[in-house]
C-alpha cells in the first residue's frame, strides 16, 4: 500500500493513501482527525498522541513516513504562541505538550480599576444589559486575562478564547450552558471593546449539553408544598403556580403592574427584555388585595419616617424625580428592613431576596415529604404541564410562559403520556 505524507503548516501534517478500510476506521479513533474530501487527505495534529496512534493504525511497514513526522514535531521548549497558527486551530493544538497551560482559575473580584472593565462595563450598560449579566460577564473577563498570565487583551484572539473554552470544559467539567455564557462574554469584549471580530475561534472542545425533562409535581404535590408555607411566601409561590412568572419576574413585580379589574398581570423587563401579560387567578385575588393594604401601610409608615423611596429606571427617575416615592412604583414584596442605595445613599426598600423564597420553598418540599429535586421554577414547570393537560394549545402556553420559540415549550409535551387521555402502554392490557 502507498503512503505518502506532508506538511500543513506548524501544526498540523497530512497523510494520503489508498484506501482501506480498517486503517480508516483506525484514523477516525484519532483525536481531531480531518478528512479533505477536495484533497483526499487526512489530516492530523503534530502531537505524541497522534503520533502514537498512527504508529499502531499503520504498522511497523511504513517506517519512513514515522521517520518524517518526527522531524516535523515540534520541540517542547516551543510554546503555542511561538508557532504561527493556521486560520482554525483545534483543541489539541494547546493541550497536547503544552508546556506552558492554562494557570487554575483563582477566585477573585473583577479589577474594576482596570480601564479594560472600565470600558467593559460602561458598553453592557450602554446596551442595557441586567446588572446580573454586567456581573457574570465582567468575571468571565476576569478569568479570561487571568488564565493568559495578564497577556495584553490587544494581542489576545480566537485562539485564546478556543483554548480558554476548552479548558473549561476538560479541566474544570462547567456545563454546556457555563461554557455558552463564557463565550458570549469574551466575544462580546472582543467585538466591542478591542474592536477584534475574532470570526471562527476553531473547533472548541464543547461540554456535552444534557437533554432532561423538567422536574413537575402533580397537583396534589402543589398543594402540599403551598400549605407548608405561609404568609407572603405562600402567596409568591401560589403566584409562580398560578401564572408561570419565574422567580425574579414575580418578586419585581410593582403596584402598578395588578389590573384587578382585567384580572391581568403585566410582566415588565421578562428574560430577553420582553413584556408580556399573564392571568391573575381569581382565587389569589383577595389575598392579593389584602397583602397590598398591609404593603401600603408600610409604605406610608416609611414616607412618614422620609424614606419610602424605590430603584426605578434611571431616565425615569431624572425625569420624573418623586416617581419612586409614588404608591404605583412600589415593589409588592418588598424587603423587612430598609435598605442603603450604595449609589445614591438613600434609604428605601428593595424586593425580597430570592434566596429567602427558595430557602422556604425547599423547606416546604422536604416538609411535604415529596421525593423530587423540586424549587422555585418547578411551579412554573408544573404551570406549563397542568395547561397543556387541561387541552390548552401549545401557541397559548407559549404566550403566557413567554417563550420566543414554540420548540422550547415543546419540552412539556412529555404531559401526553400521563393523565387519563395519555398513551396506554401495552402492558396494561393484559
């Protein structure tokens, strides 16, 4: 058999030869293997792994081709960034004998001196991102220069972001959504901040995303977990059951977002800054309207005291500056304690914190003696999977969930094998 091979560049070599099929299949187990159909040639990383699985999928009869890969392997005092890349890297061009990798990642604040994150954050602020996104992004940055040993950003590309990315999925195991939230962070500094489009980062070694059902309780395991809370806690997660809200679009709700007379909720600034309207169930209206009168109470006790002033936009609050003192911008759950505006120094009330409903919502599961991983969002999941057993259509839980894709509320489809009119398995007819 002839074999015949090649140079491509500094990283990668080539191999052509007739074919046979168990040579091939052997070169498929290869790690990051290329076939060129234009070429027919395959492609290979210059490293010791491959080259030690090329030496067991040709034999000891092609010799002179190991000899070639030899003298084209590149030395370990070489680092990945004296080599010139060709345009698409592969993960194993900055793992395989790398000798200097990736350092650990280290906990630690963003550098908010730094005229990088300066710059950084005033763009996610200019394009209106959530404070809680300005937040990941700015440590996804932080981690990123960390990682490359404070390497000047302007010298810094796809092939970083690629081994970056990489590392995280191999070394620190983050899931696919982790890795996703990383990516959009460093190509969102690249494109805007250093004016770098960095285009194809090359093929990332990708955290496999797992494809699971919801967690949903049945109606009796609702009403279990809703009589093991009280108070307003009772009445958010009756919410969050009774209108597919999450867990922040309930607990930022304002006065003024309640229309008793339409029995509608308005959901403003939802996932994706997208409004959208939801039912109010008439059985939590009542409770509703008299949790506002002690809320209100509040209120007056605190413009009394020459508080009572809430975040609202801040275009809002230049323009209309006694708007977060008025009824209608209060939050419907506000915090026990008055709370320091670090920004302003004013004192008012914010929302609750959600870390208190989920303490009390996973309290109230154990409590019920339920065996499911169920929280905050499960109420919302449940919403969705009660509809669509009721015989709602999918387009209308789509709406009142607010997904833009019928494909992402497809998920809770898994309702057409339970409850009466479900599929019958077989088994029960014998």
């Amino acid at each position: 058999m002839k074999v015949s091979m090649s140079d491509e560049g500094n990283l990668w070599f080539a191999i052509s030869m007739e074919y046979d099929k168990g040579i091939v299949a052997a070169f498929k187990r290869i790690p990051w293997h290329r076939w060129d159909p234009d070429r027919k040639l395959w492609l290979f990383p210059k490293t010791k792994v491959s080259l030690d699985l090329m030496r067991t999928a040709l034999g000891d009869s092609e010799q002179h081709i190991f000899s070639q890969i030899d003298a084209l392997m590149p030395t370990k005092d070489k680092s990945p960034a004296s080599i010139q890349a060709p345009v698409k890297l592969g993960p194993a061009d900055f793992f395989e004998d790398d000798s200097q990798p990736l350092e650990p990642y280290k906990p630690a604040a963003p550098d908010q001196s730094s005229p990088f994150m300066r710059r950084y954050l005033t763009a996610l602020s200019a394009r209106h991102y959530s404070d809680r996104t300005k937040e990941s992004y700015s440590k996804w940055l932080s981690r990123f220069i960390a990682a490359n040993k404070g390497k000047n950003p302007a010298t810094m590309g796809g092939a970083d972001i690629n081994a970056f990315l990489s590392h995280l999925a191999t070394c620190e195991n983050v899931s696919a959504s982790t890795q996703n939230q990383a990516l959009a962070a460093l190509l969102f500094f690249f494109r805007n901040i250093m004016n770098n489009p960095v285009g194809d980062v090359g093929e990332v070694i990708r955290a496999k995303k797992p494809k699971r059902l919801p967690v949903v309780m049945s109606r009796q395991e609702v009403r279990a977990v809703l009589s093991a809370l009280s108070n307003d806690k009772w009445l958010i997660a009756s919410l969050m059951y009774g209108t597919g809200l999450r867990l922040m679009e309930c607990l930022e709700l304002r006065v003024q977002d309640i229309d008793f007379s339409q029995n509608e909720i308005v959901v403003r600034n939802g996932k994706g800054g997208k409004d959208r309207r939801t039912m109010l169930p008439g059985t939590l209206k009542t409770s509703l309207q008299e949790h506002l009168i002690t809320v209100k109470a509040i209120h007056n006790k605190d413009l009394a005291e020459g508080f009572g002033r809430v975040p609202v936009p801040e275009a809002l609050g230049k323009k209309y500056p006694n708007a977060a003192s008025e009824w209608a911008w209060q939050w419907i759950f506000p915090q026990e304690r008055r709370w320091k505006d670090p920004r302003t120094g004013n004192q008012g009330r914010h929302h609750m914190d959600p870390s208190i409903l989920q303490t009390a919502v996973h309290e109230a599961v154990l409590k019920s003696g339920i065996a499911k991983r169920a929280s905050c969002h499960t109420f919302r999941h449940s919403f969705a999977t009660h509809l669509l057993e009721n015989g709602y259509d999918i387009r209308t839980v789509q709406e009142l969930l607010g997904h833009s894709d019928v494909k992402t509320t497809m998920i809770y489809t898994h309702v057409l094998n339970r409850g009466p009119n479900g599929v019958r398995s077989p088994a029960d007819g014998l």
